[in-house]
C-alpha cells in the first residue's frame, strides 16, 4: 500500500533535473539525475502511476526548462 506522506519533487540542478523521494525511503533508491525535463518527469510519472504517490515540480519555478520551447525534446 503506498504511503500518502511520500511525495516525488523534480527540480532543475543547473545541469539538468533531479527527482528525489521525500520523505527517503530505506533501501529503495527511486531518486535520478537527468539530463532532460522530458526524462526526469517520465521517471516521476512512473513512480507516481506505480506507487499513486503526488508529484511536486519545483523545475518550473525558476523558469529553468528550456526545452519546453521545443516540445519536450532534449
């Protein structure tokens, strides 16, 4: 059963993006560095539909993610 305290943050990381579960979980690692928004969100959206965790996206708020402007692509 999924734990409804966990949640998945993206953020931008100057280079890239990071997704990290918070609270951490013990002997599970679900956190990634990507190199693109597209990739980073796709492994969110995989953890969000497998474990119905929420997703909290951080990557947007400095108006870092320029590969928007192409349609997702890297």
């Amino acid at each position: 059963m999924s734990d409804p305290d966990h949640k998945i943050i993206l953020t931008s990381n100057g280079s890239g993006f990071t997704v990290r579960i918070d609270p951490p979980i013990e002997g599970e690692d679900l956190d990634g560095d990507f190199d693109s928004y597209r990739n980073a969100r796709g492994w969110a959206g995989g953890i969000r539909m497998t474990r119905g965790w929420r997703i909290v996206d951080h990557a947007l708020e400095n108006n870092s993610v320029t590969d928007l402007a192409k349609g997702g692509r890297s």
